[in-house]
C-alpha cells in the first residue's frame, strides 16, 4: 500500500508572515531612530551656521 503524499503533512519552509511583520517593524523602528537623530543632527547644523550669514 503506497501513501497518499497529500494526507503527509510538511512544516511549512521559509518566512510566515508573522516573522515578516517583525522584520518590518523593526526596520521601521530603526528608520524612526534615525530619522529623529539626523533631524537633531540638521537643526544643530541650521543653529550654527544661521548667525554666519
């Protein structure tokens, strides 16, 4: 008797969907950390060269 290779079931390969989602959220965290850094960066750059002018 041969087995039905359909009633075996596999673990799923790869990424779910779930690990996707954590990937993306840490990218978006890391993006706003530094998004909000460069704006400090910029705004200290604007402070010192506006009295040059």
């Amino acid at each position: 008797m041969s087995k039905n290779p359909l009633s075996t079931r596999r673990w799923p390969r790869g990424q779910t969907m779930s690990e996707y989602a954590l990937i993306l959220a840490t990218i978006a965290a890391i993006l706003v950390s530094l998004y909000t850094s460069a704006g400090t960066i910029v705004a200290t750059l604007v402070s010192k060269v506006g009295p040059l002018l």
